[in-house]
C-alpha cells in the first residue's frame, strides 16, 4: 500500500482541499544505488503556495497531477546503496509519497539521539537556515541595536528573533494571538511582542516598544506590517525580506505607500533572499546552531500534525497562523 | 551691495518663484581666522526640495526666512585665515548669498587649471561621487551585466551610466527627450536609451532593450519607472535608491505595487543612500573620477544658467527635467 499527494488544481487565493488528491500508487523497487524510503516527517512551508502558481520562479512550479514535494526525513526500509543501509534516516526533497525510492544524491543523513528528527525540517533545517543567514549576512546585527520580527512565533521568526538576543539586540516580536506573544517573550526571550490582531495603528504600536526605532527588520509577512515597520526604520536600517505570507494568497498585485523615499532618505537596505543561495554555507549554519541548541542559548518550538492525511490541511492552516514555531506532519 | 536668497514660504507641490525672496544684506567682515568669499557657481539639486519641507530627515530642514544653501563655488575676495588667499576658489555647503564670509573649516581649495570651476559642484563634487559610490559600493556591477538608468541625462545619472560602460556593461537609460537620449548615446556611450515621454507601456520598452533582463537599475526617478524595471529585474538584481524626483513634490504619500514578492523571489537587493554616507572616500572617489575625465572615458556635461537672480528658477526648472547633465548657476 502506497500513496501519494498530487496538485489536482492550482489554488485562486487561498488554498483548499480540493486543490489536492490522494492517489494509491505501487510500492516502488528500489533499483541498484537507490534506497527505498518511508516518510516519517513531512515539512510544509509558506513558500509552495508560490509553487503552486503556473509561474517562472526560483524554483520550477508543480505540475498538476504531479507529486507535489518538501522537506521530509524518510528512513531507509530497504538499501542498494552503499552509504546507506536500513535503519538510517535522510533529509532532503522528496516527494509526498509514503513510500518512494531515491538514488540519494541530494539526501544527507540525520540521526535523531540529540534532537528529534523532525527538527531536521526545523531549527536545523531549511527554517533554521533561513533565519540565520538572513540575520548573520542581511541583517548583520550589532550589539545595542533594536530587532524588529514579524511572523515571531512562526518557524523562521522564533530563531530569527533569539539570533537577535544572542547578538545583543533588543527584539520586538509580532504574532497573531496572546498564546504566541507569551511563548515569544517567555520561550524565546523577546524583549516585547505586538499582538497584531489587538492593534489598531502597527505604526504607533512599534514606535511605543521600540522608542529608539528600529535597525533591523526581519520580514515575513510583508504588506501593512512592512510599512509600519519603515514608519520606524532607523537610518541605515536593514529589512531582511524573507517572506510575506499576508500577500502569498492574492490574486492581483497588491498596492500600498511607495517605500523609495524612505530608502534614499534614511539610507535603508531592503533585501530579499532564498535560503538556497548560501547553500555552500550550510555546513557553517547548522554547527552554530546546533551549538546554540545544545548551550540552551536557542530553544525550538514544532506543532505536529499526525497522519499522511493531514498534510493538505497543515499547509493550509500556515496561512490562518494555527502553528506554533515548525509546522510538520509526522507519519505513521 | 549684497543679496541672499531665503525661503519665504515652504513649497505645497512643486515650488514655485513666491517660495523664495531676495533680501539685500550688508556685506560682512571677515574675522581672525576667515575668508570673505564672492560666490561665482551655485550648485541647484532635487534634494533640496526636500529641506524645504518641516520635516526631520538626515539633513536639517530650512528655516523660514532663512538664506538657504547649497554646494557653492566662491572665490576669496579677503583672507584672514592663513590657509587661504586672495584669489583662491573654495568649494563646500555655502548660503545662497553672493557674498558671506566663513572659517573655511568644511570648504576644500579647487582650482579650475584642468577642469571648470563648476566641475566641482559636478562630476567632481557631490553628483559625480553620489554615481561612483552608488554603482561602486551599491550596485556592485560586473562586466556582461545590464544597468538600467533613470534620469539618464541628469548630472548623477550621466555618469553612473557611463561607469557602467567603463565596467563592461550594456547600459540603457531612460530620459525624457530625443534631445537627451541622442545625447547620452552619442556622448555619454549608452547602448540604448527610452525616452519615457513617448513611451506607453515602460515594462515593455525596458523588455524590449533589454531582453536579458536588468542586474544593476540606479534609480532616480522611483515612482512607475522603479516598478517596471522591479519587473524586468533579474535574480541578485541591486537597485540603487538614489533619488525619487517624481515623488518629491507630492503632498501626500503615494502608492504604488508592493515590492516585497519580487525582492523575496528574486532575492533582490534595494538601497537607498545619500553621498555623505561615503564621505571619508571622497578623495578616492574624486582621484578615479578625475583620472577617467583626464584619459577621457569620462565625459561630463552642464546647463549653466547665468545670474544669482536666476537660483530659484533653475531649481525649479530641474523638476522639469530642463537640464541637461549638472545644472549650476553662474553668478557674475
């Protein structure tokens, strides 16, 4: 028994069930210098809601009736490759399949006895990436200076925001409701936090916790909040645009205040980025965070979602903010 | 006799001559220690417009009934201070008066033996360093890359383009006359130019010119010129934010497409920045721009209105893209 989730159809603003099916396929064989895998821990990410779009992107877009595919640890059931034998556990792409077979080439292998696997999707994965080299190479933080983290409680916000702390910075973090803004500042050390769904003018709400304005920006969530958040940007402020999730689901190109004033005025950098392009820096990333993990300087948050079934509707609830810190499905 | 020039009222759109007034003044002494200085070319920018307002930015904002300012080349009628004598030409933030004494502290000798005295006010004063440290520091070109530049046939833009070309770049500029595109292309060595007052859909025209896309946009116009090059933008693409002379007098905050998908997909690079930023490598910048006019890869071009009386004017003549290349006034 196998199965597989395909992008039945491309979603018009926000993504539904019916945008997905379920098909069974055959358990496939695994052939000489491949591994047969089975799905343990699947990831689901803002940004394949833009793999979703018939769009030339960074990355190619799904296709309809296809696999569609994320981050996944998978553990080897049956071996013809000789790095790797039963038992062991890869990360990597793959598809959303419970069982697939892989020649590994873009696989490396994690093992879970001092953290749990699933933050191999997480803090040390992709979203823990992201964070770190937005911050360390974008945002280049100093001692003393004010962070600003929207999406706080969210994957890539929560260790944006304790990078932040570490570095010495002052961090004011935004989410979406008490529960978030509790974790933010007791879990995760932030100095403030805006609950967004209780604030009226964001522009006023930043400028009361953060008197001194802001230096670093670390967005991902984009429209209204961005502009609050340059309302207060210091000169010489830097904005780590990393994502925006409010804009992922609109179906024109969304208006708001034109920016370059304030870019030439204050001397403001506004910078986008994909984790991807410092793919010859992993290594790096993931021992500084991993050290940070293991001195309890950087703590982790996962909500996990139970059953191949669910995946549709994890990726769904990202963009109604129903988790906390990493989203992953865990298969049975 | 002695005059100056103060700003009587401030601009609400754009400026008009019942924003300034003449004021005859005495003419002053010059102190132990100072220069009295007789102002021979006054520099008129676009960013001037933006002290006229009440507004804190990264330079005090002018006084009502106060002289107002600008770079100013003077020559020494009167020395008291031993650096200087009769007949020296001075060079830095003056008031717009034809005669004032100062200590000299912030102004630099210059002489007019290899280039005019007004070259200094130039490419070899703040226009000139805002294109070389703009596409040097910001914009990072490299040889085979695409520059688009706007307000090509500006005093900052006619030079930022034709470091480009001196960095083995294709170069398009857009400007706003046949008179100006012939000229950047047949002076200023631009491969291709769009005049915007004849052009419909600008993101087609840039496509057009450009089909491989645009790495480097230095940007002084912002507004509709910035979105479309934002679509023609490639991956790593740097925009450098160095003016927005289409906004600067609009009274309320415009609005325009959201940038920040496209930063996030293209992993795009906007910074804004003023001259000052670089101001110690101003004798860098000024060494390499006066080698390059000297070996003559380097060409540069002025509007000189002739009369203190005429200030006002071609400063507001400038938002009406009246000049070609640096716009000073010659004072008699």
């Amino acid at each position: 028994m196998n199965k597989s989730i395909v992008l039945k159809s491309r979603p018009e603003g926000t993504p539904t069930l019916e945008n997905f099916e379920f098909k069974e396929i055959e358990k496939p064989e695994p052939q000489d210098g491949e591994v047969l895998l089975k799905t343990k821990f699947v990831s689901v990410d803002p940004y394949l809601r833009g793999r979703m779009r018939d769009e030339k992107s960074y990355i190619e877009p799904f296709e309809l009736d296809q696999p569609l595919a994320s981050a996944v640890v998978a553990e080897v059931v049956e071996s013809k490759h000789e790095k790797f034998q039963k038992g062991d556990f890869l990360t990597g792409m793959l598809e959303w399949k419970m069982f697939q077979t892989s020649n590994a080439k873009n696989l490396r292998k994690v093992n879970g006895d001092q953290v749990s696997l699933s933050a191999y999707l997480g803090v040390l994965g992709m979203t823990g990436l992201t964070a770190y080299f937005g911050m360390t190479d974008i945002g280049v933080p100093e001692k003393g200076e004010t962070l600003l983290v929207s999406g706080a409680a969210g994957a890539v916000g929560s260790i944006a925001g304790q990078i932040g702390k570490i570095k010495g910075l002052k961090v004011v973090g935004i989410a979406g409701s008490d529960e978030k803004i509790k974790l933010i500042q007791e879990k995760f050390n932030f100095d403030e936090g805006i609950n967004y769904g209780k604030t009226d003018d964001m522009t006023a709400a930043i400028k009361e916790l953060a008197p001194d304005g802001i230096d670093v920006y670390f967005d991902n969530v984009g429209s209204y909040t961005l502009d609050a958040a340059m309302n207060n940007i210091n000169r010489h402020g830097r904005v780590i645009n990393c994502g925006a999730i409010s804009l992922y689901n609109e179906t024109e190109q969304p208006k708001g205040p034109r920016l370059e004033t304030t870019l030439v005025k204050k001397s403001v950098k506004m910078q986008g980025f994909i984790v991807r392009n410092y793919e010859d820096q992993f290594n790096e990333g993931i021992q500084q965070l991993s050290k940070w993990l293991a001195s309890g300087e950087l703590k982790h948050e996962e909500t996990i979602v139970e059953g191949f079934d669910q995946i549709p509707n994890a990726f769904i609830d990202l963009f109604d903010g129903k988790n906390i810190g990493k989203m992953v499905v865990k298969v049975d």
